[in-house]
C-alpha cells in the first residue's frame, strides 16, 4: 500500500508541472501585439482607464515629479519629521 502511495506521489509531483507549463505556454504561444492606444481601448472597454485617471499617461511631459521629496543623498525625508 505503501509502495502505490508512493509512486502516485511521484506522479503527481511530475505531471503537476508538467501540465502548469502546457497551460502557461498555451496562454503565451499567440499574445496579441496592439500599439498603444489600441491597448487603450481595450482597457477603457474592460473597465480600465476612464480618462480622468492621472496615471493615463505615464510618460508625463509637464516635467512634474510626483514622488516624494527626497534630500541631496537619496534619503526620503518624510520619516525625519
């Protein structure tokens, strides 16, 4: 009895990658290439982007930086106060 246990252990610990693979490489095999306001679209038509979201463009051009402060070494000054 043990002896099966055993050999179904090591079958399922084989085949479990094994079909974890099968299904990454079926979902990657053919990826759709759109430009990027295509990818646009079709995230404003799953629900995604709305226009209003300031995240919409990343590549922001008003030279604005939204992080936090940070001193002359890199340190974050926010947890000196």
């Amino acid at each position: 009895m043990a002896a099966e246990l055993f050999v179904l252990f090591v079958l399922f610990a084989l085949a479990a990658p094994l079909v974890l693979w099968l299904l990454i490489a079926g979902e990657t095999s053919n990826p759709t290439v759109v430009d990027r306001e295509e990818a646009e679209r079709i995230a404003r038509e799953r629900g995604g982007l709305d226009g209003t979201d300031r995240r919409e463009s990343p590549d922001r051009r008003d030279g604005r930086d939204d992080r936090p402060d940070r001193d002359e070494w890199g340190v974050d000054s926010r947890w000196d106060e």
